[in-house]
C-alpha cells in the first residue's frame, strides 16, 4: 500500500503544478486580449469623432454654399424681373414715338429679349423654374400683395401669443403658435423669428440637440435674415453643452467670420475663448 501511494502521490502534485501553470496562462492571455480591446475600442472612438467634426465642418461649408446659391437664383429672378419690366415698356412705347425712335427702342427690344434669354439659361443651369413670359409683373404685383397681407393684424397676433405663451414656459404651446406662423405665413418678416424661437424654447429645456436642429433650420431656410446671427451663437453652445467641442468651434467660428463686429460675434470670441 505505500508503495502504490509513493508512486500515485508524486502524480497527484504534478498535475497540480501544471493546472496552476495553465492558469496563470490563461490569465495573462485574457488580460492581453482586454488591453487589445482596450485599444481597439479607444481608435474606434478616435475615428467616430473625426468623422463626425468632419462631417459637421463639411454641413457648415454646404450651409454657406446653400445660401450664396439662394442669394444668386434671387438675382437672377429680380433681374428677370427688370428686364421684362424693360422691354415691356418699350413695346408700349413704340407707338408715341418717330421712326427714328421706333428703331432704336426696337433694338433696345431685341437686346432685352436676347438678355431674357440669358437669364432663362442662367435659371435653367441653377435647376430654377423660368416663369411663363409676361408673368413676372403679375409674380411682382402677387408678392407685394402677399407681403403686405403678412404683415396684417393676423401675424401679429399669432407671434404675440406664442411670445407670451413663451415667456409663461409654456414651450408646447409657443412652438405651436410658431410653427403655425411658419406654416400659414411662410414669407413674413416674423418666420425667421418664430423659427428661432422654436430652438430657443428646446434650448430652455435643455433639449439641445432639438435646439440645434431648429437654429439650422432659421440659418438655411432665412439665410438674409436677422437672426442668423443669434441662431449661429446659440447653437455654438448648445454643441458645447453636449460636449461636441469642435462642432462648437466650427460654428463659432463661422459666425465670427460671417459677422464681424456683431454683438453676438463678440459673445461667440468669449466662448471660443472659454472652449
């Protein structure tokens, strides 16, 4: 009997050691694949924030190009406008005046129209709708009557109540009374306000990612309005408040470069400062 467990008991600590050698093993391999997933999670998230500070750079250079596209297809309209304006006067000319003058105003009509054409094609290559001929006094004459039927008593009183409502903290209601002066009153003078003010009721709310959506919204759909400006600084925060830092540069940025001087440029140099 002692001789079998002198043979059997040396077997016994052996596969001891080597379980304890296998587990130390094993322990070092998991620790070296944690710290691999470490790392790999570590470039990940390094690449996801690139992207993303590329991707907003890159939105901010489309909203500039958007809106000197917008500005542009507005010259070329007004200049449509004018032109036919010109030539329709001349036509109407054409009667009161000698042969001499008949000749030169049916030259000047002949360059108007070569010019119309010109124009339609500058429309045609920035993909606008050229409008029917002889329609744009009528165009002109419906945009007049439109903005002065903005500006009447009704849209007063929608931005008042939702001003109020605003005021009171009652976001739900004001954002309401906003989108609805946008929806029925989409050229008023108060459409670029009301827009804002919808981002700045998400912004009380602390709701900043909503709120950056809707100060882009005034910056894209108003491009020439007032509150750009004020739209580009709060939605500089409202970035830095959820801890995009360099999306929050890039806006500040972009309003200290479009707005030199402002009040809003000077608060948005602070908060650069500050980031």
């Amino acid at each position: 009997m002692r001789i079998i467990l002198f043979f059997i008991l040396p077997v016994f600590v052996l596969g001891g050691c080597i379980a304890t050698q296998n587990s130390t093993l094993v322990d070092s391999r998991v620790y070296q694949l944690e710290q691999e997933q470490f790392v790999v999670k570590r470039d990940i998230d390094y690449l996801k924030n690139s992207v993303e500070s590329k991707e907003q750079a890159l939105r901010a250079d489309f909203a500039v190009l958007k809106a000197e596209l917008n500005a542009l297809r507005e010259e070329v309209q007004s200049l449509r406008g004018e032109l036919e304006a010109a030539v329709h006067l001349l036509e109407k000319q054409k009667d009161a005046a000698t042969d001499a003058e008949k000749e030169r105003q049916e030259q000047m009509t002949a360059l108007g129209r070569s010019l119309i054409e010109r124009v339609a094609a500058m429309e045609h290559y920035l993909g606008m709708e050229a409008p029917a001929p002889g329609a744009a006094a009528d165009e002109a004459a419906a945009d007049r009557a439109e903005s002065a039927a903005e500006g009447n008593l009704a849209v007063e009183r929608l931005y008042g109540m939702a001003r109020q409502h605003y005021e009171q903290g009652n976001y739900d209601a004001a954002r309401k009374g906003f989108e609805e002066l946008i929806a029925r009153f989409p050229k008023s003078d108060l459409a670029d306000n009301a827009r804002f003010w919808i981002g700045e009721s998400y912004f009380r709310e602390k709701w900043y990612e909503k709120a950056i959506l809707e100060y882009q919204k005034a910056i894209d759909d108003y491009p020439r309005g007032n509150k750009v400006p004020a739209a580009l600084l709060k939605q500089g925060i409202a970035f830095s408040y959820i801890g995009k830092t360099t999306e929050a540069r890039v806006v500040l940025n972009k309003l200290v470069k479009q707005f030199p001087g402002s009040s809003d440029a000077k608060i948005g140099e602070q908060k650069l400062a500050e980031l």
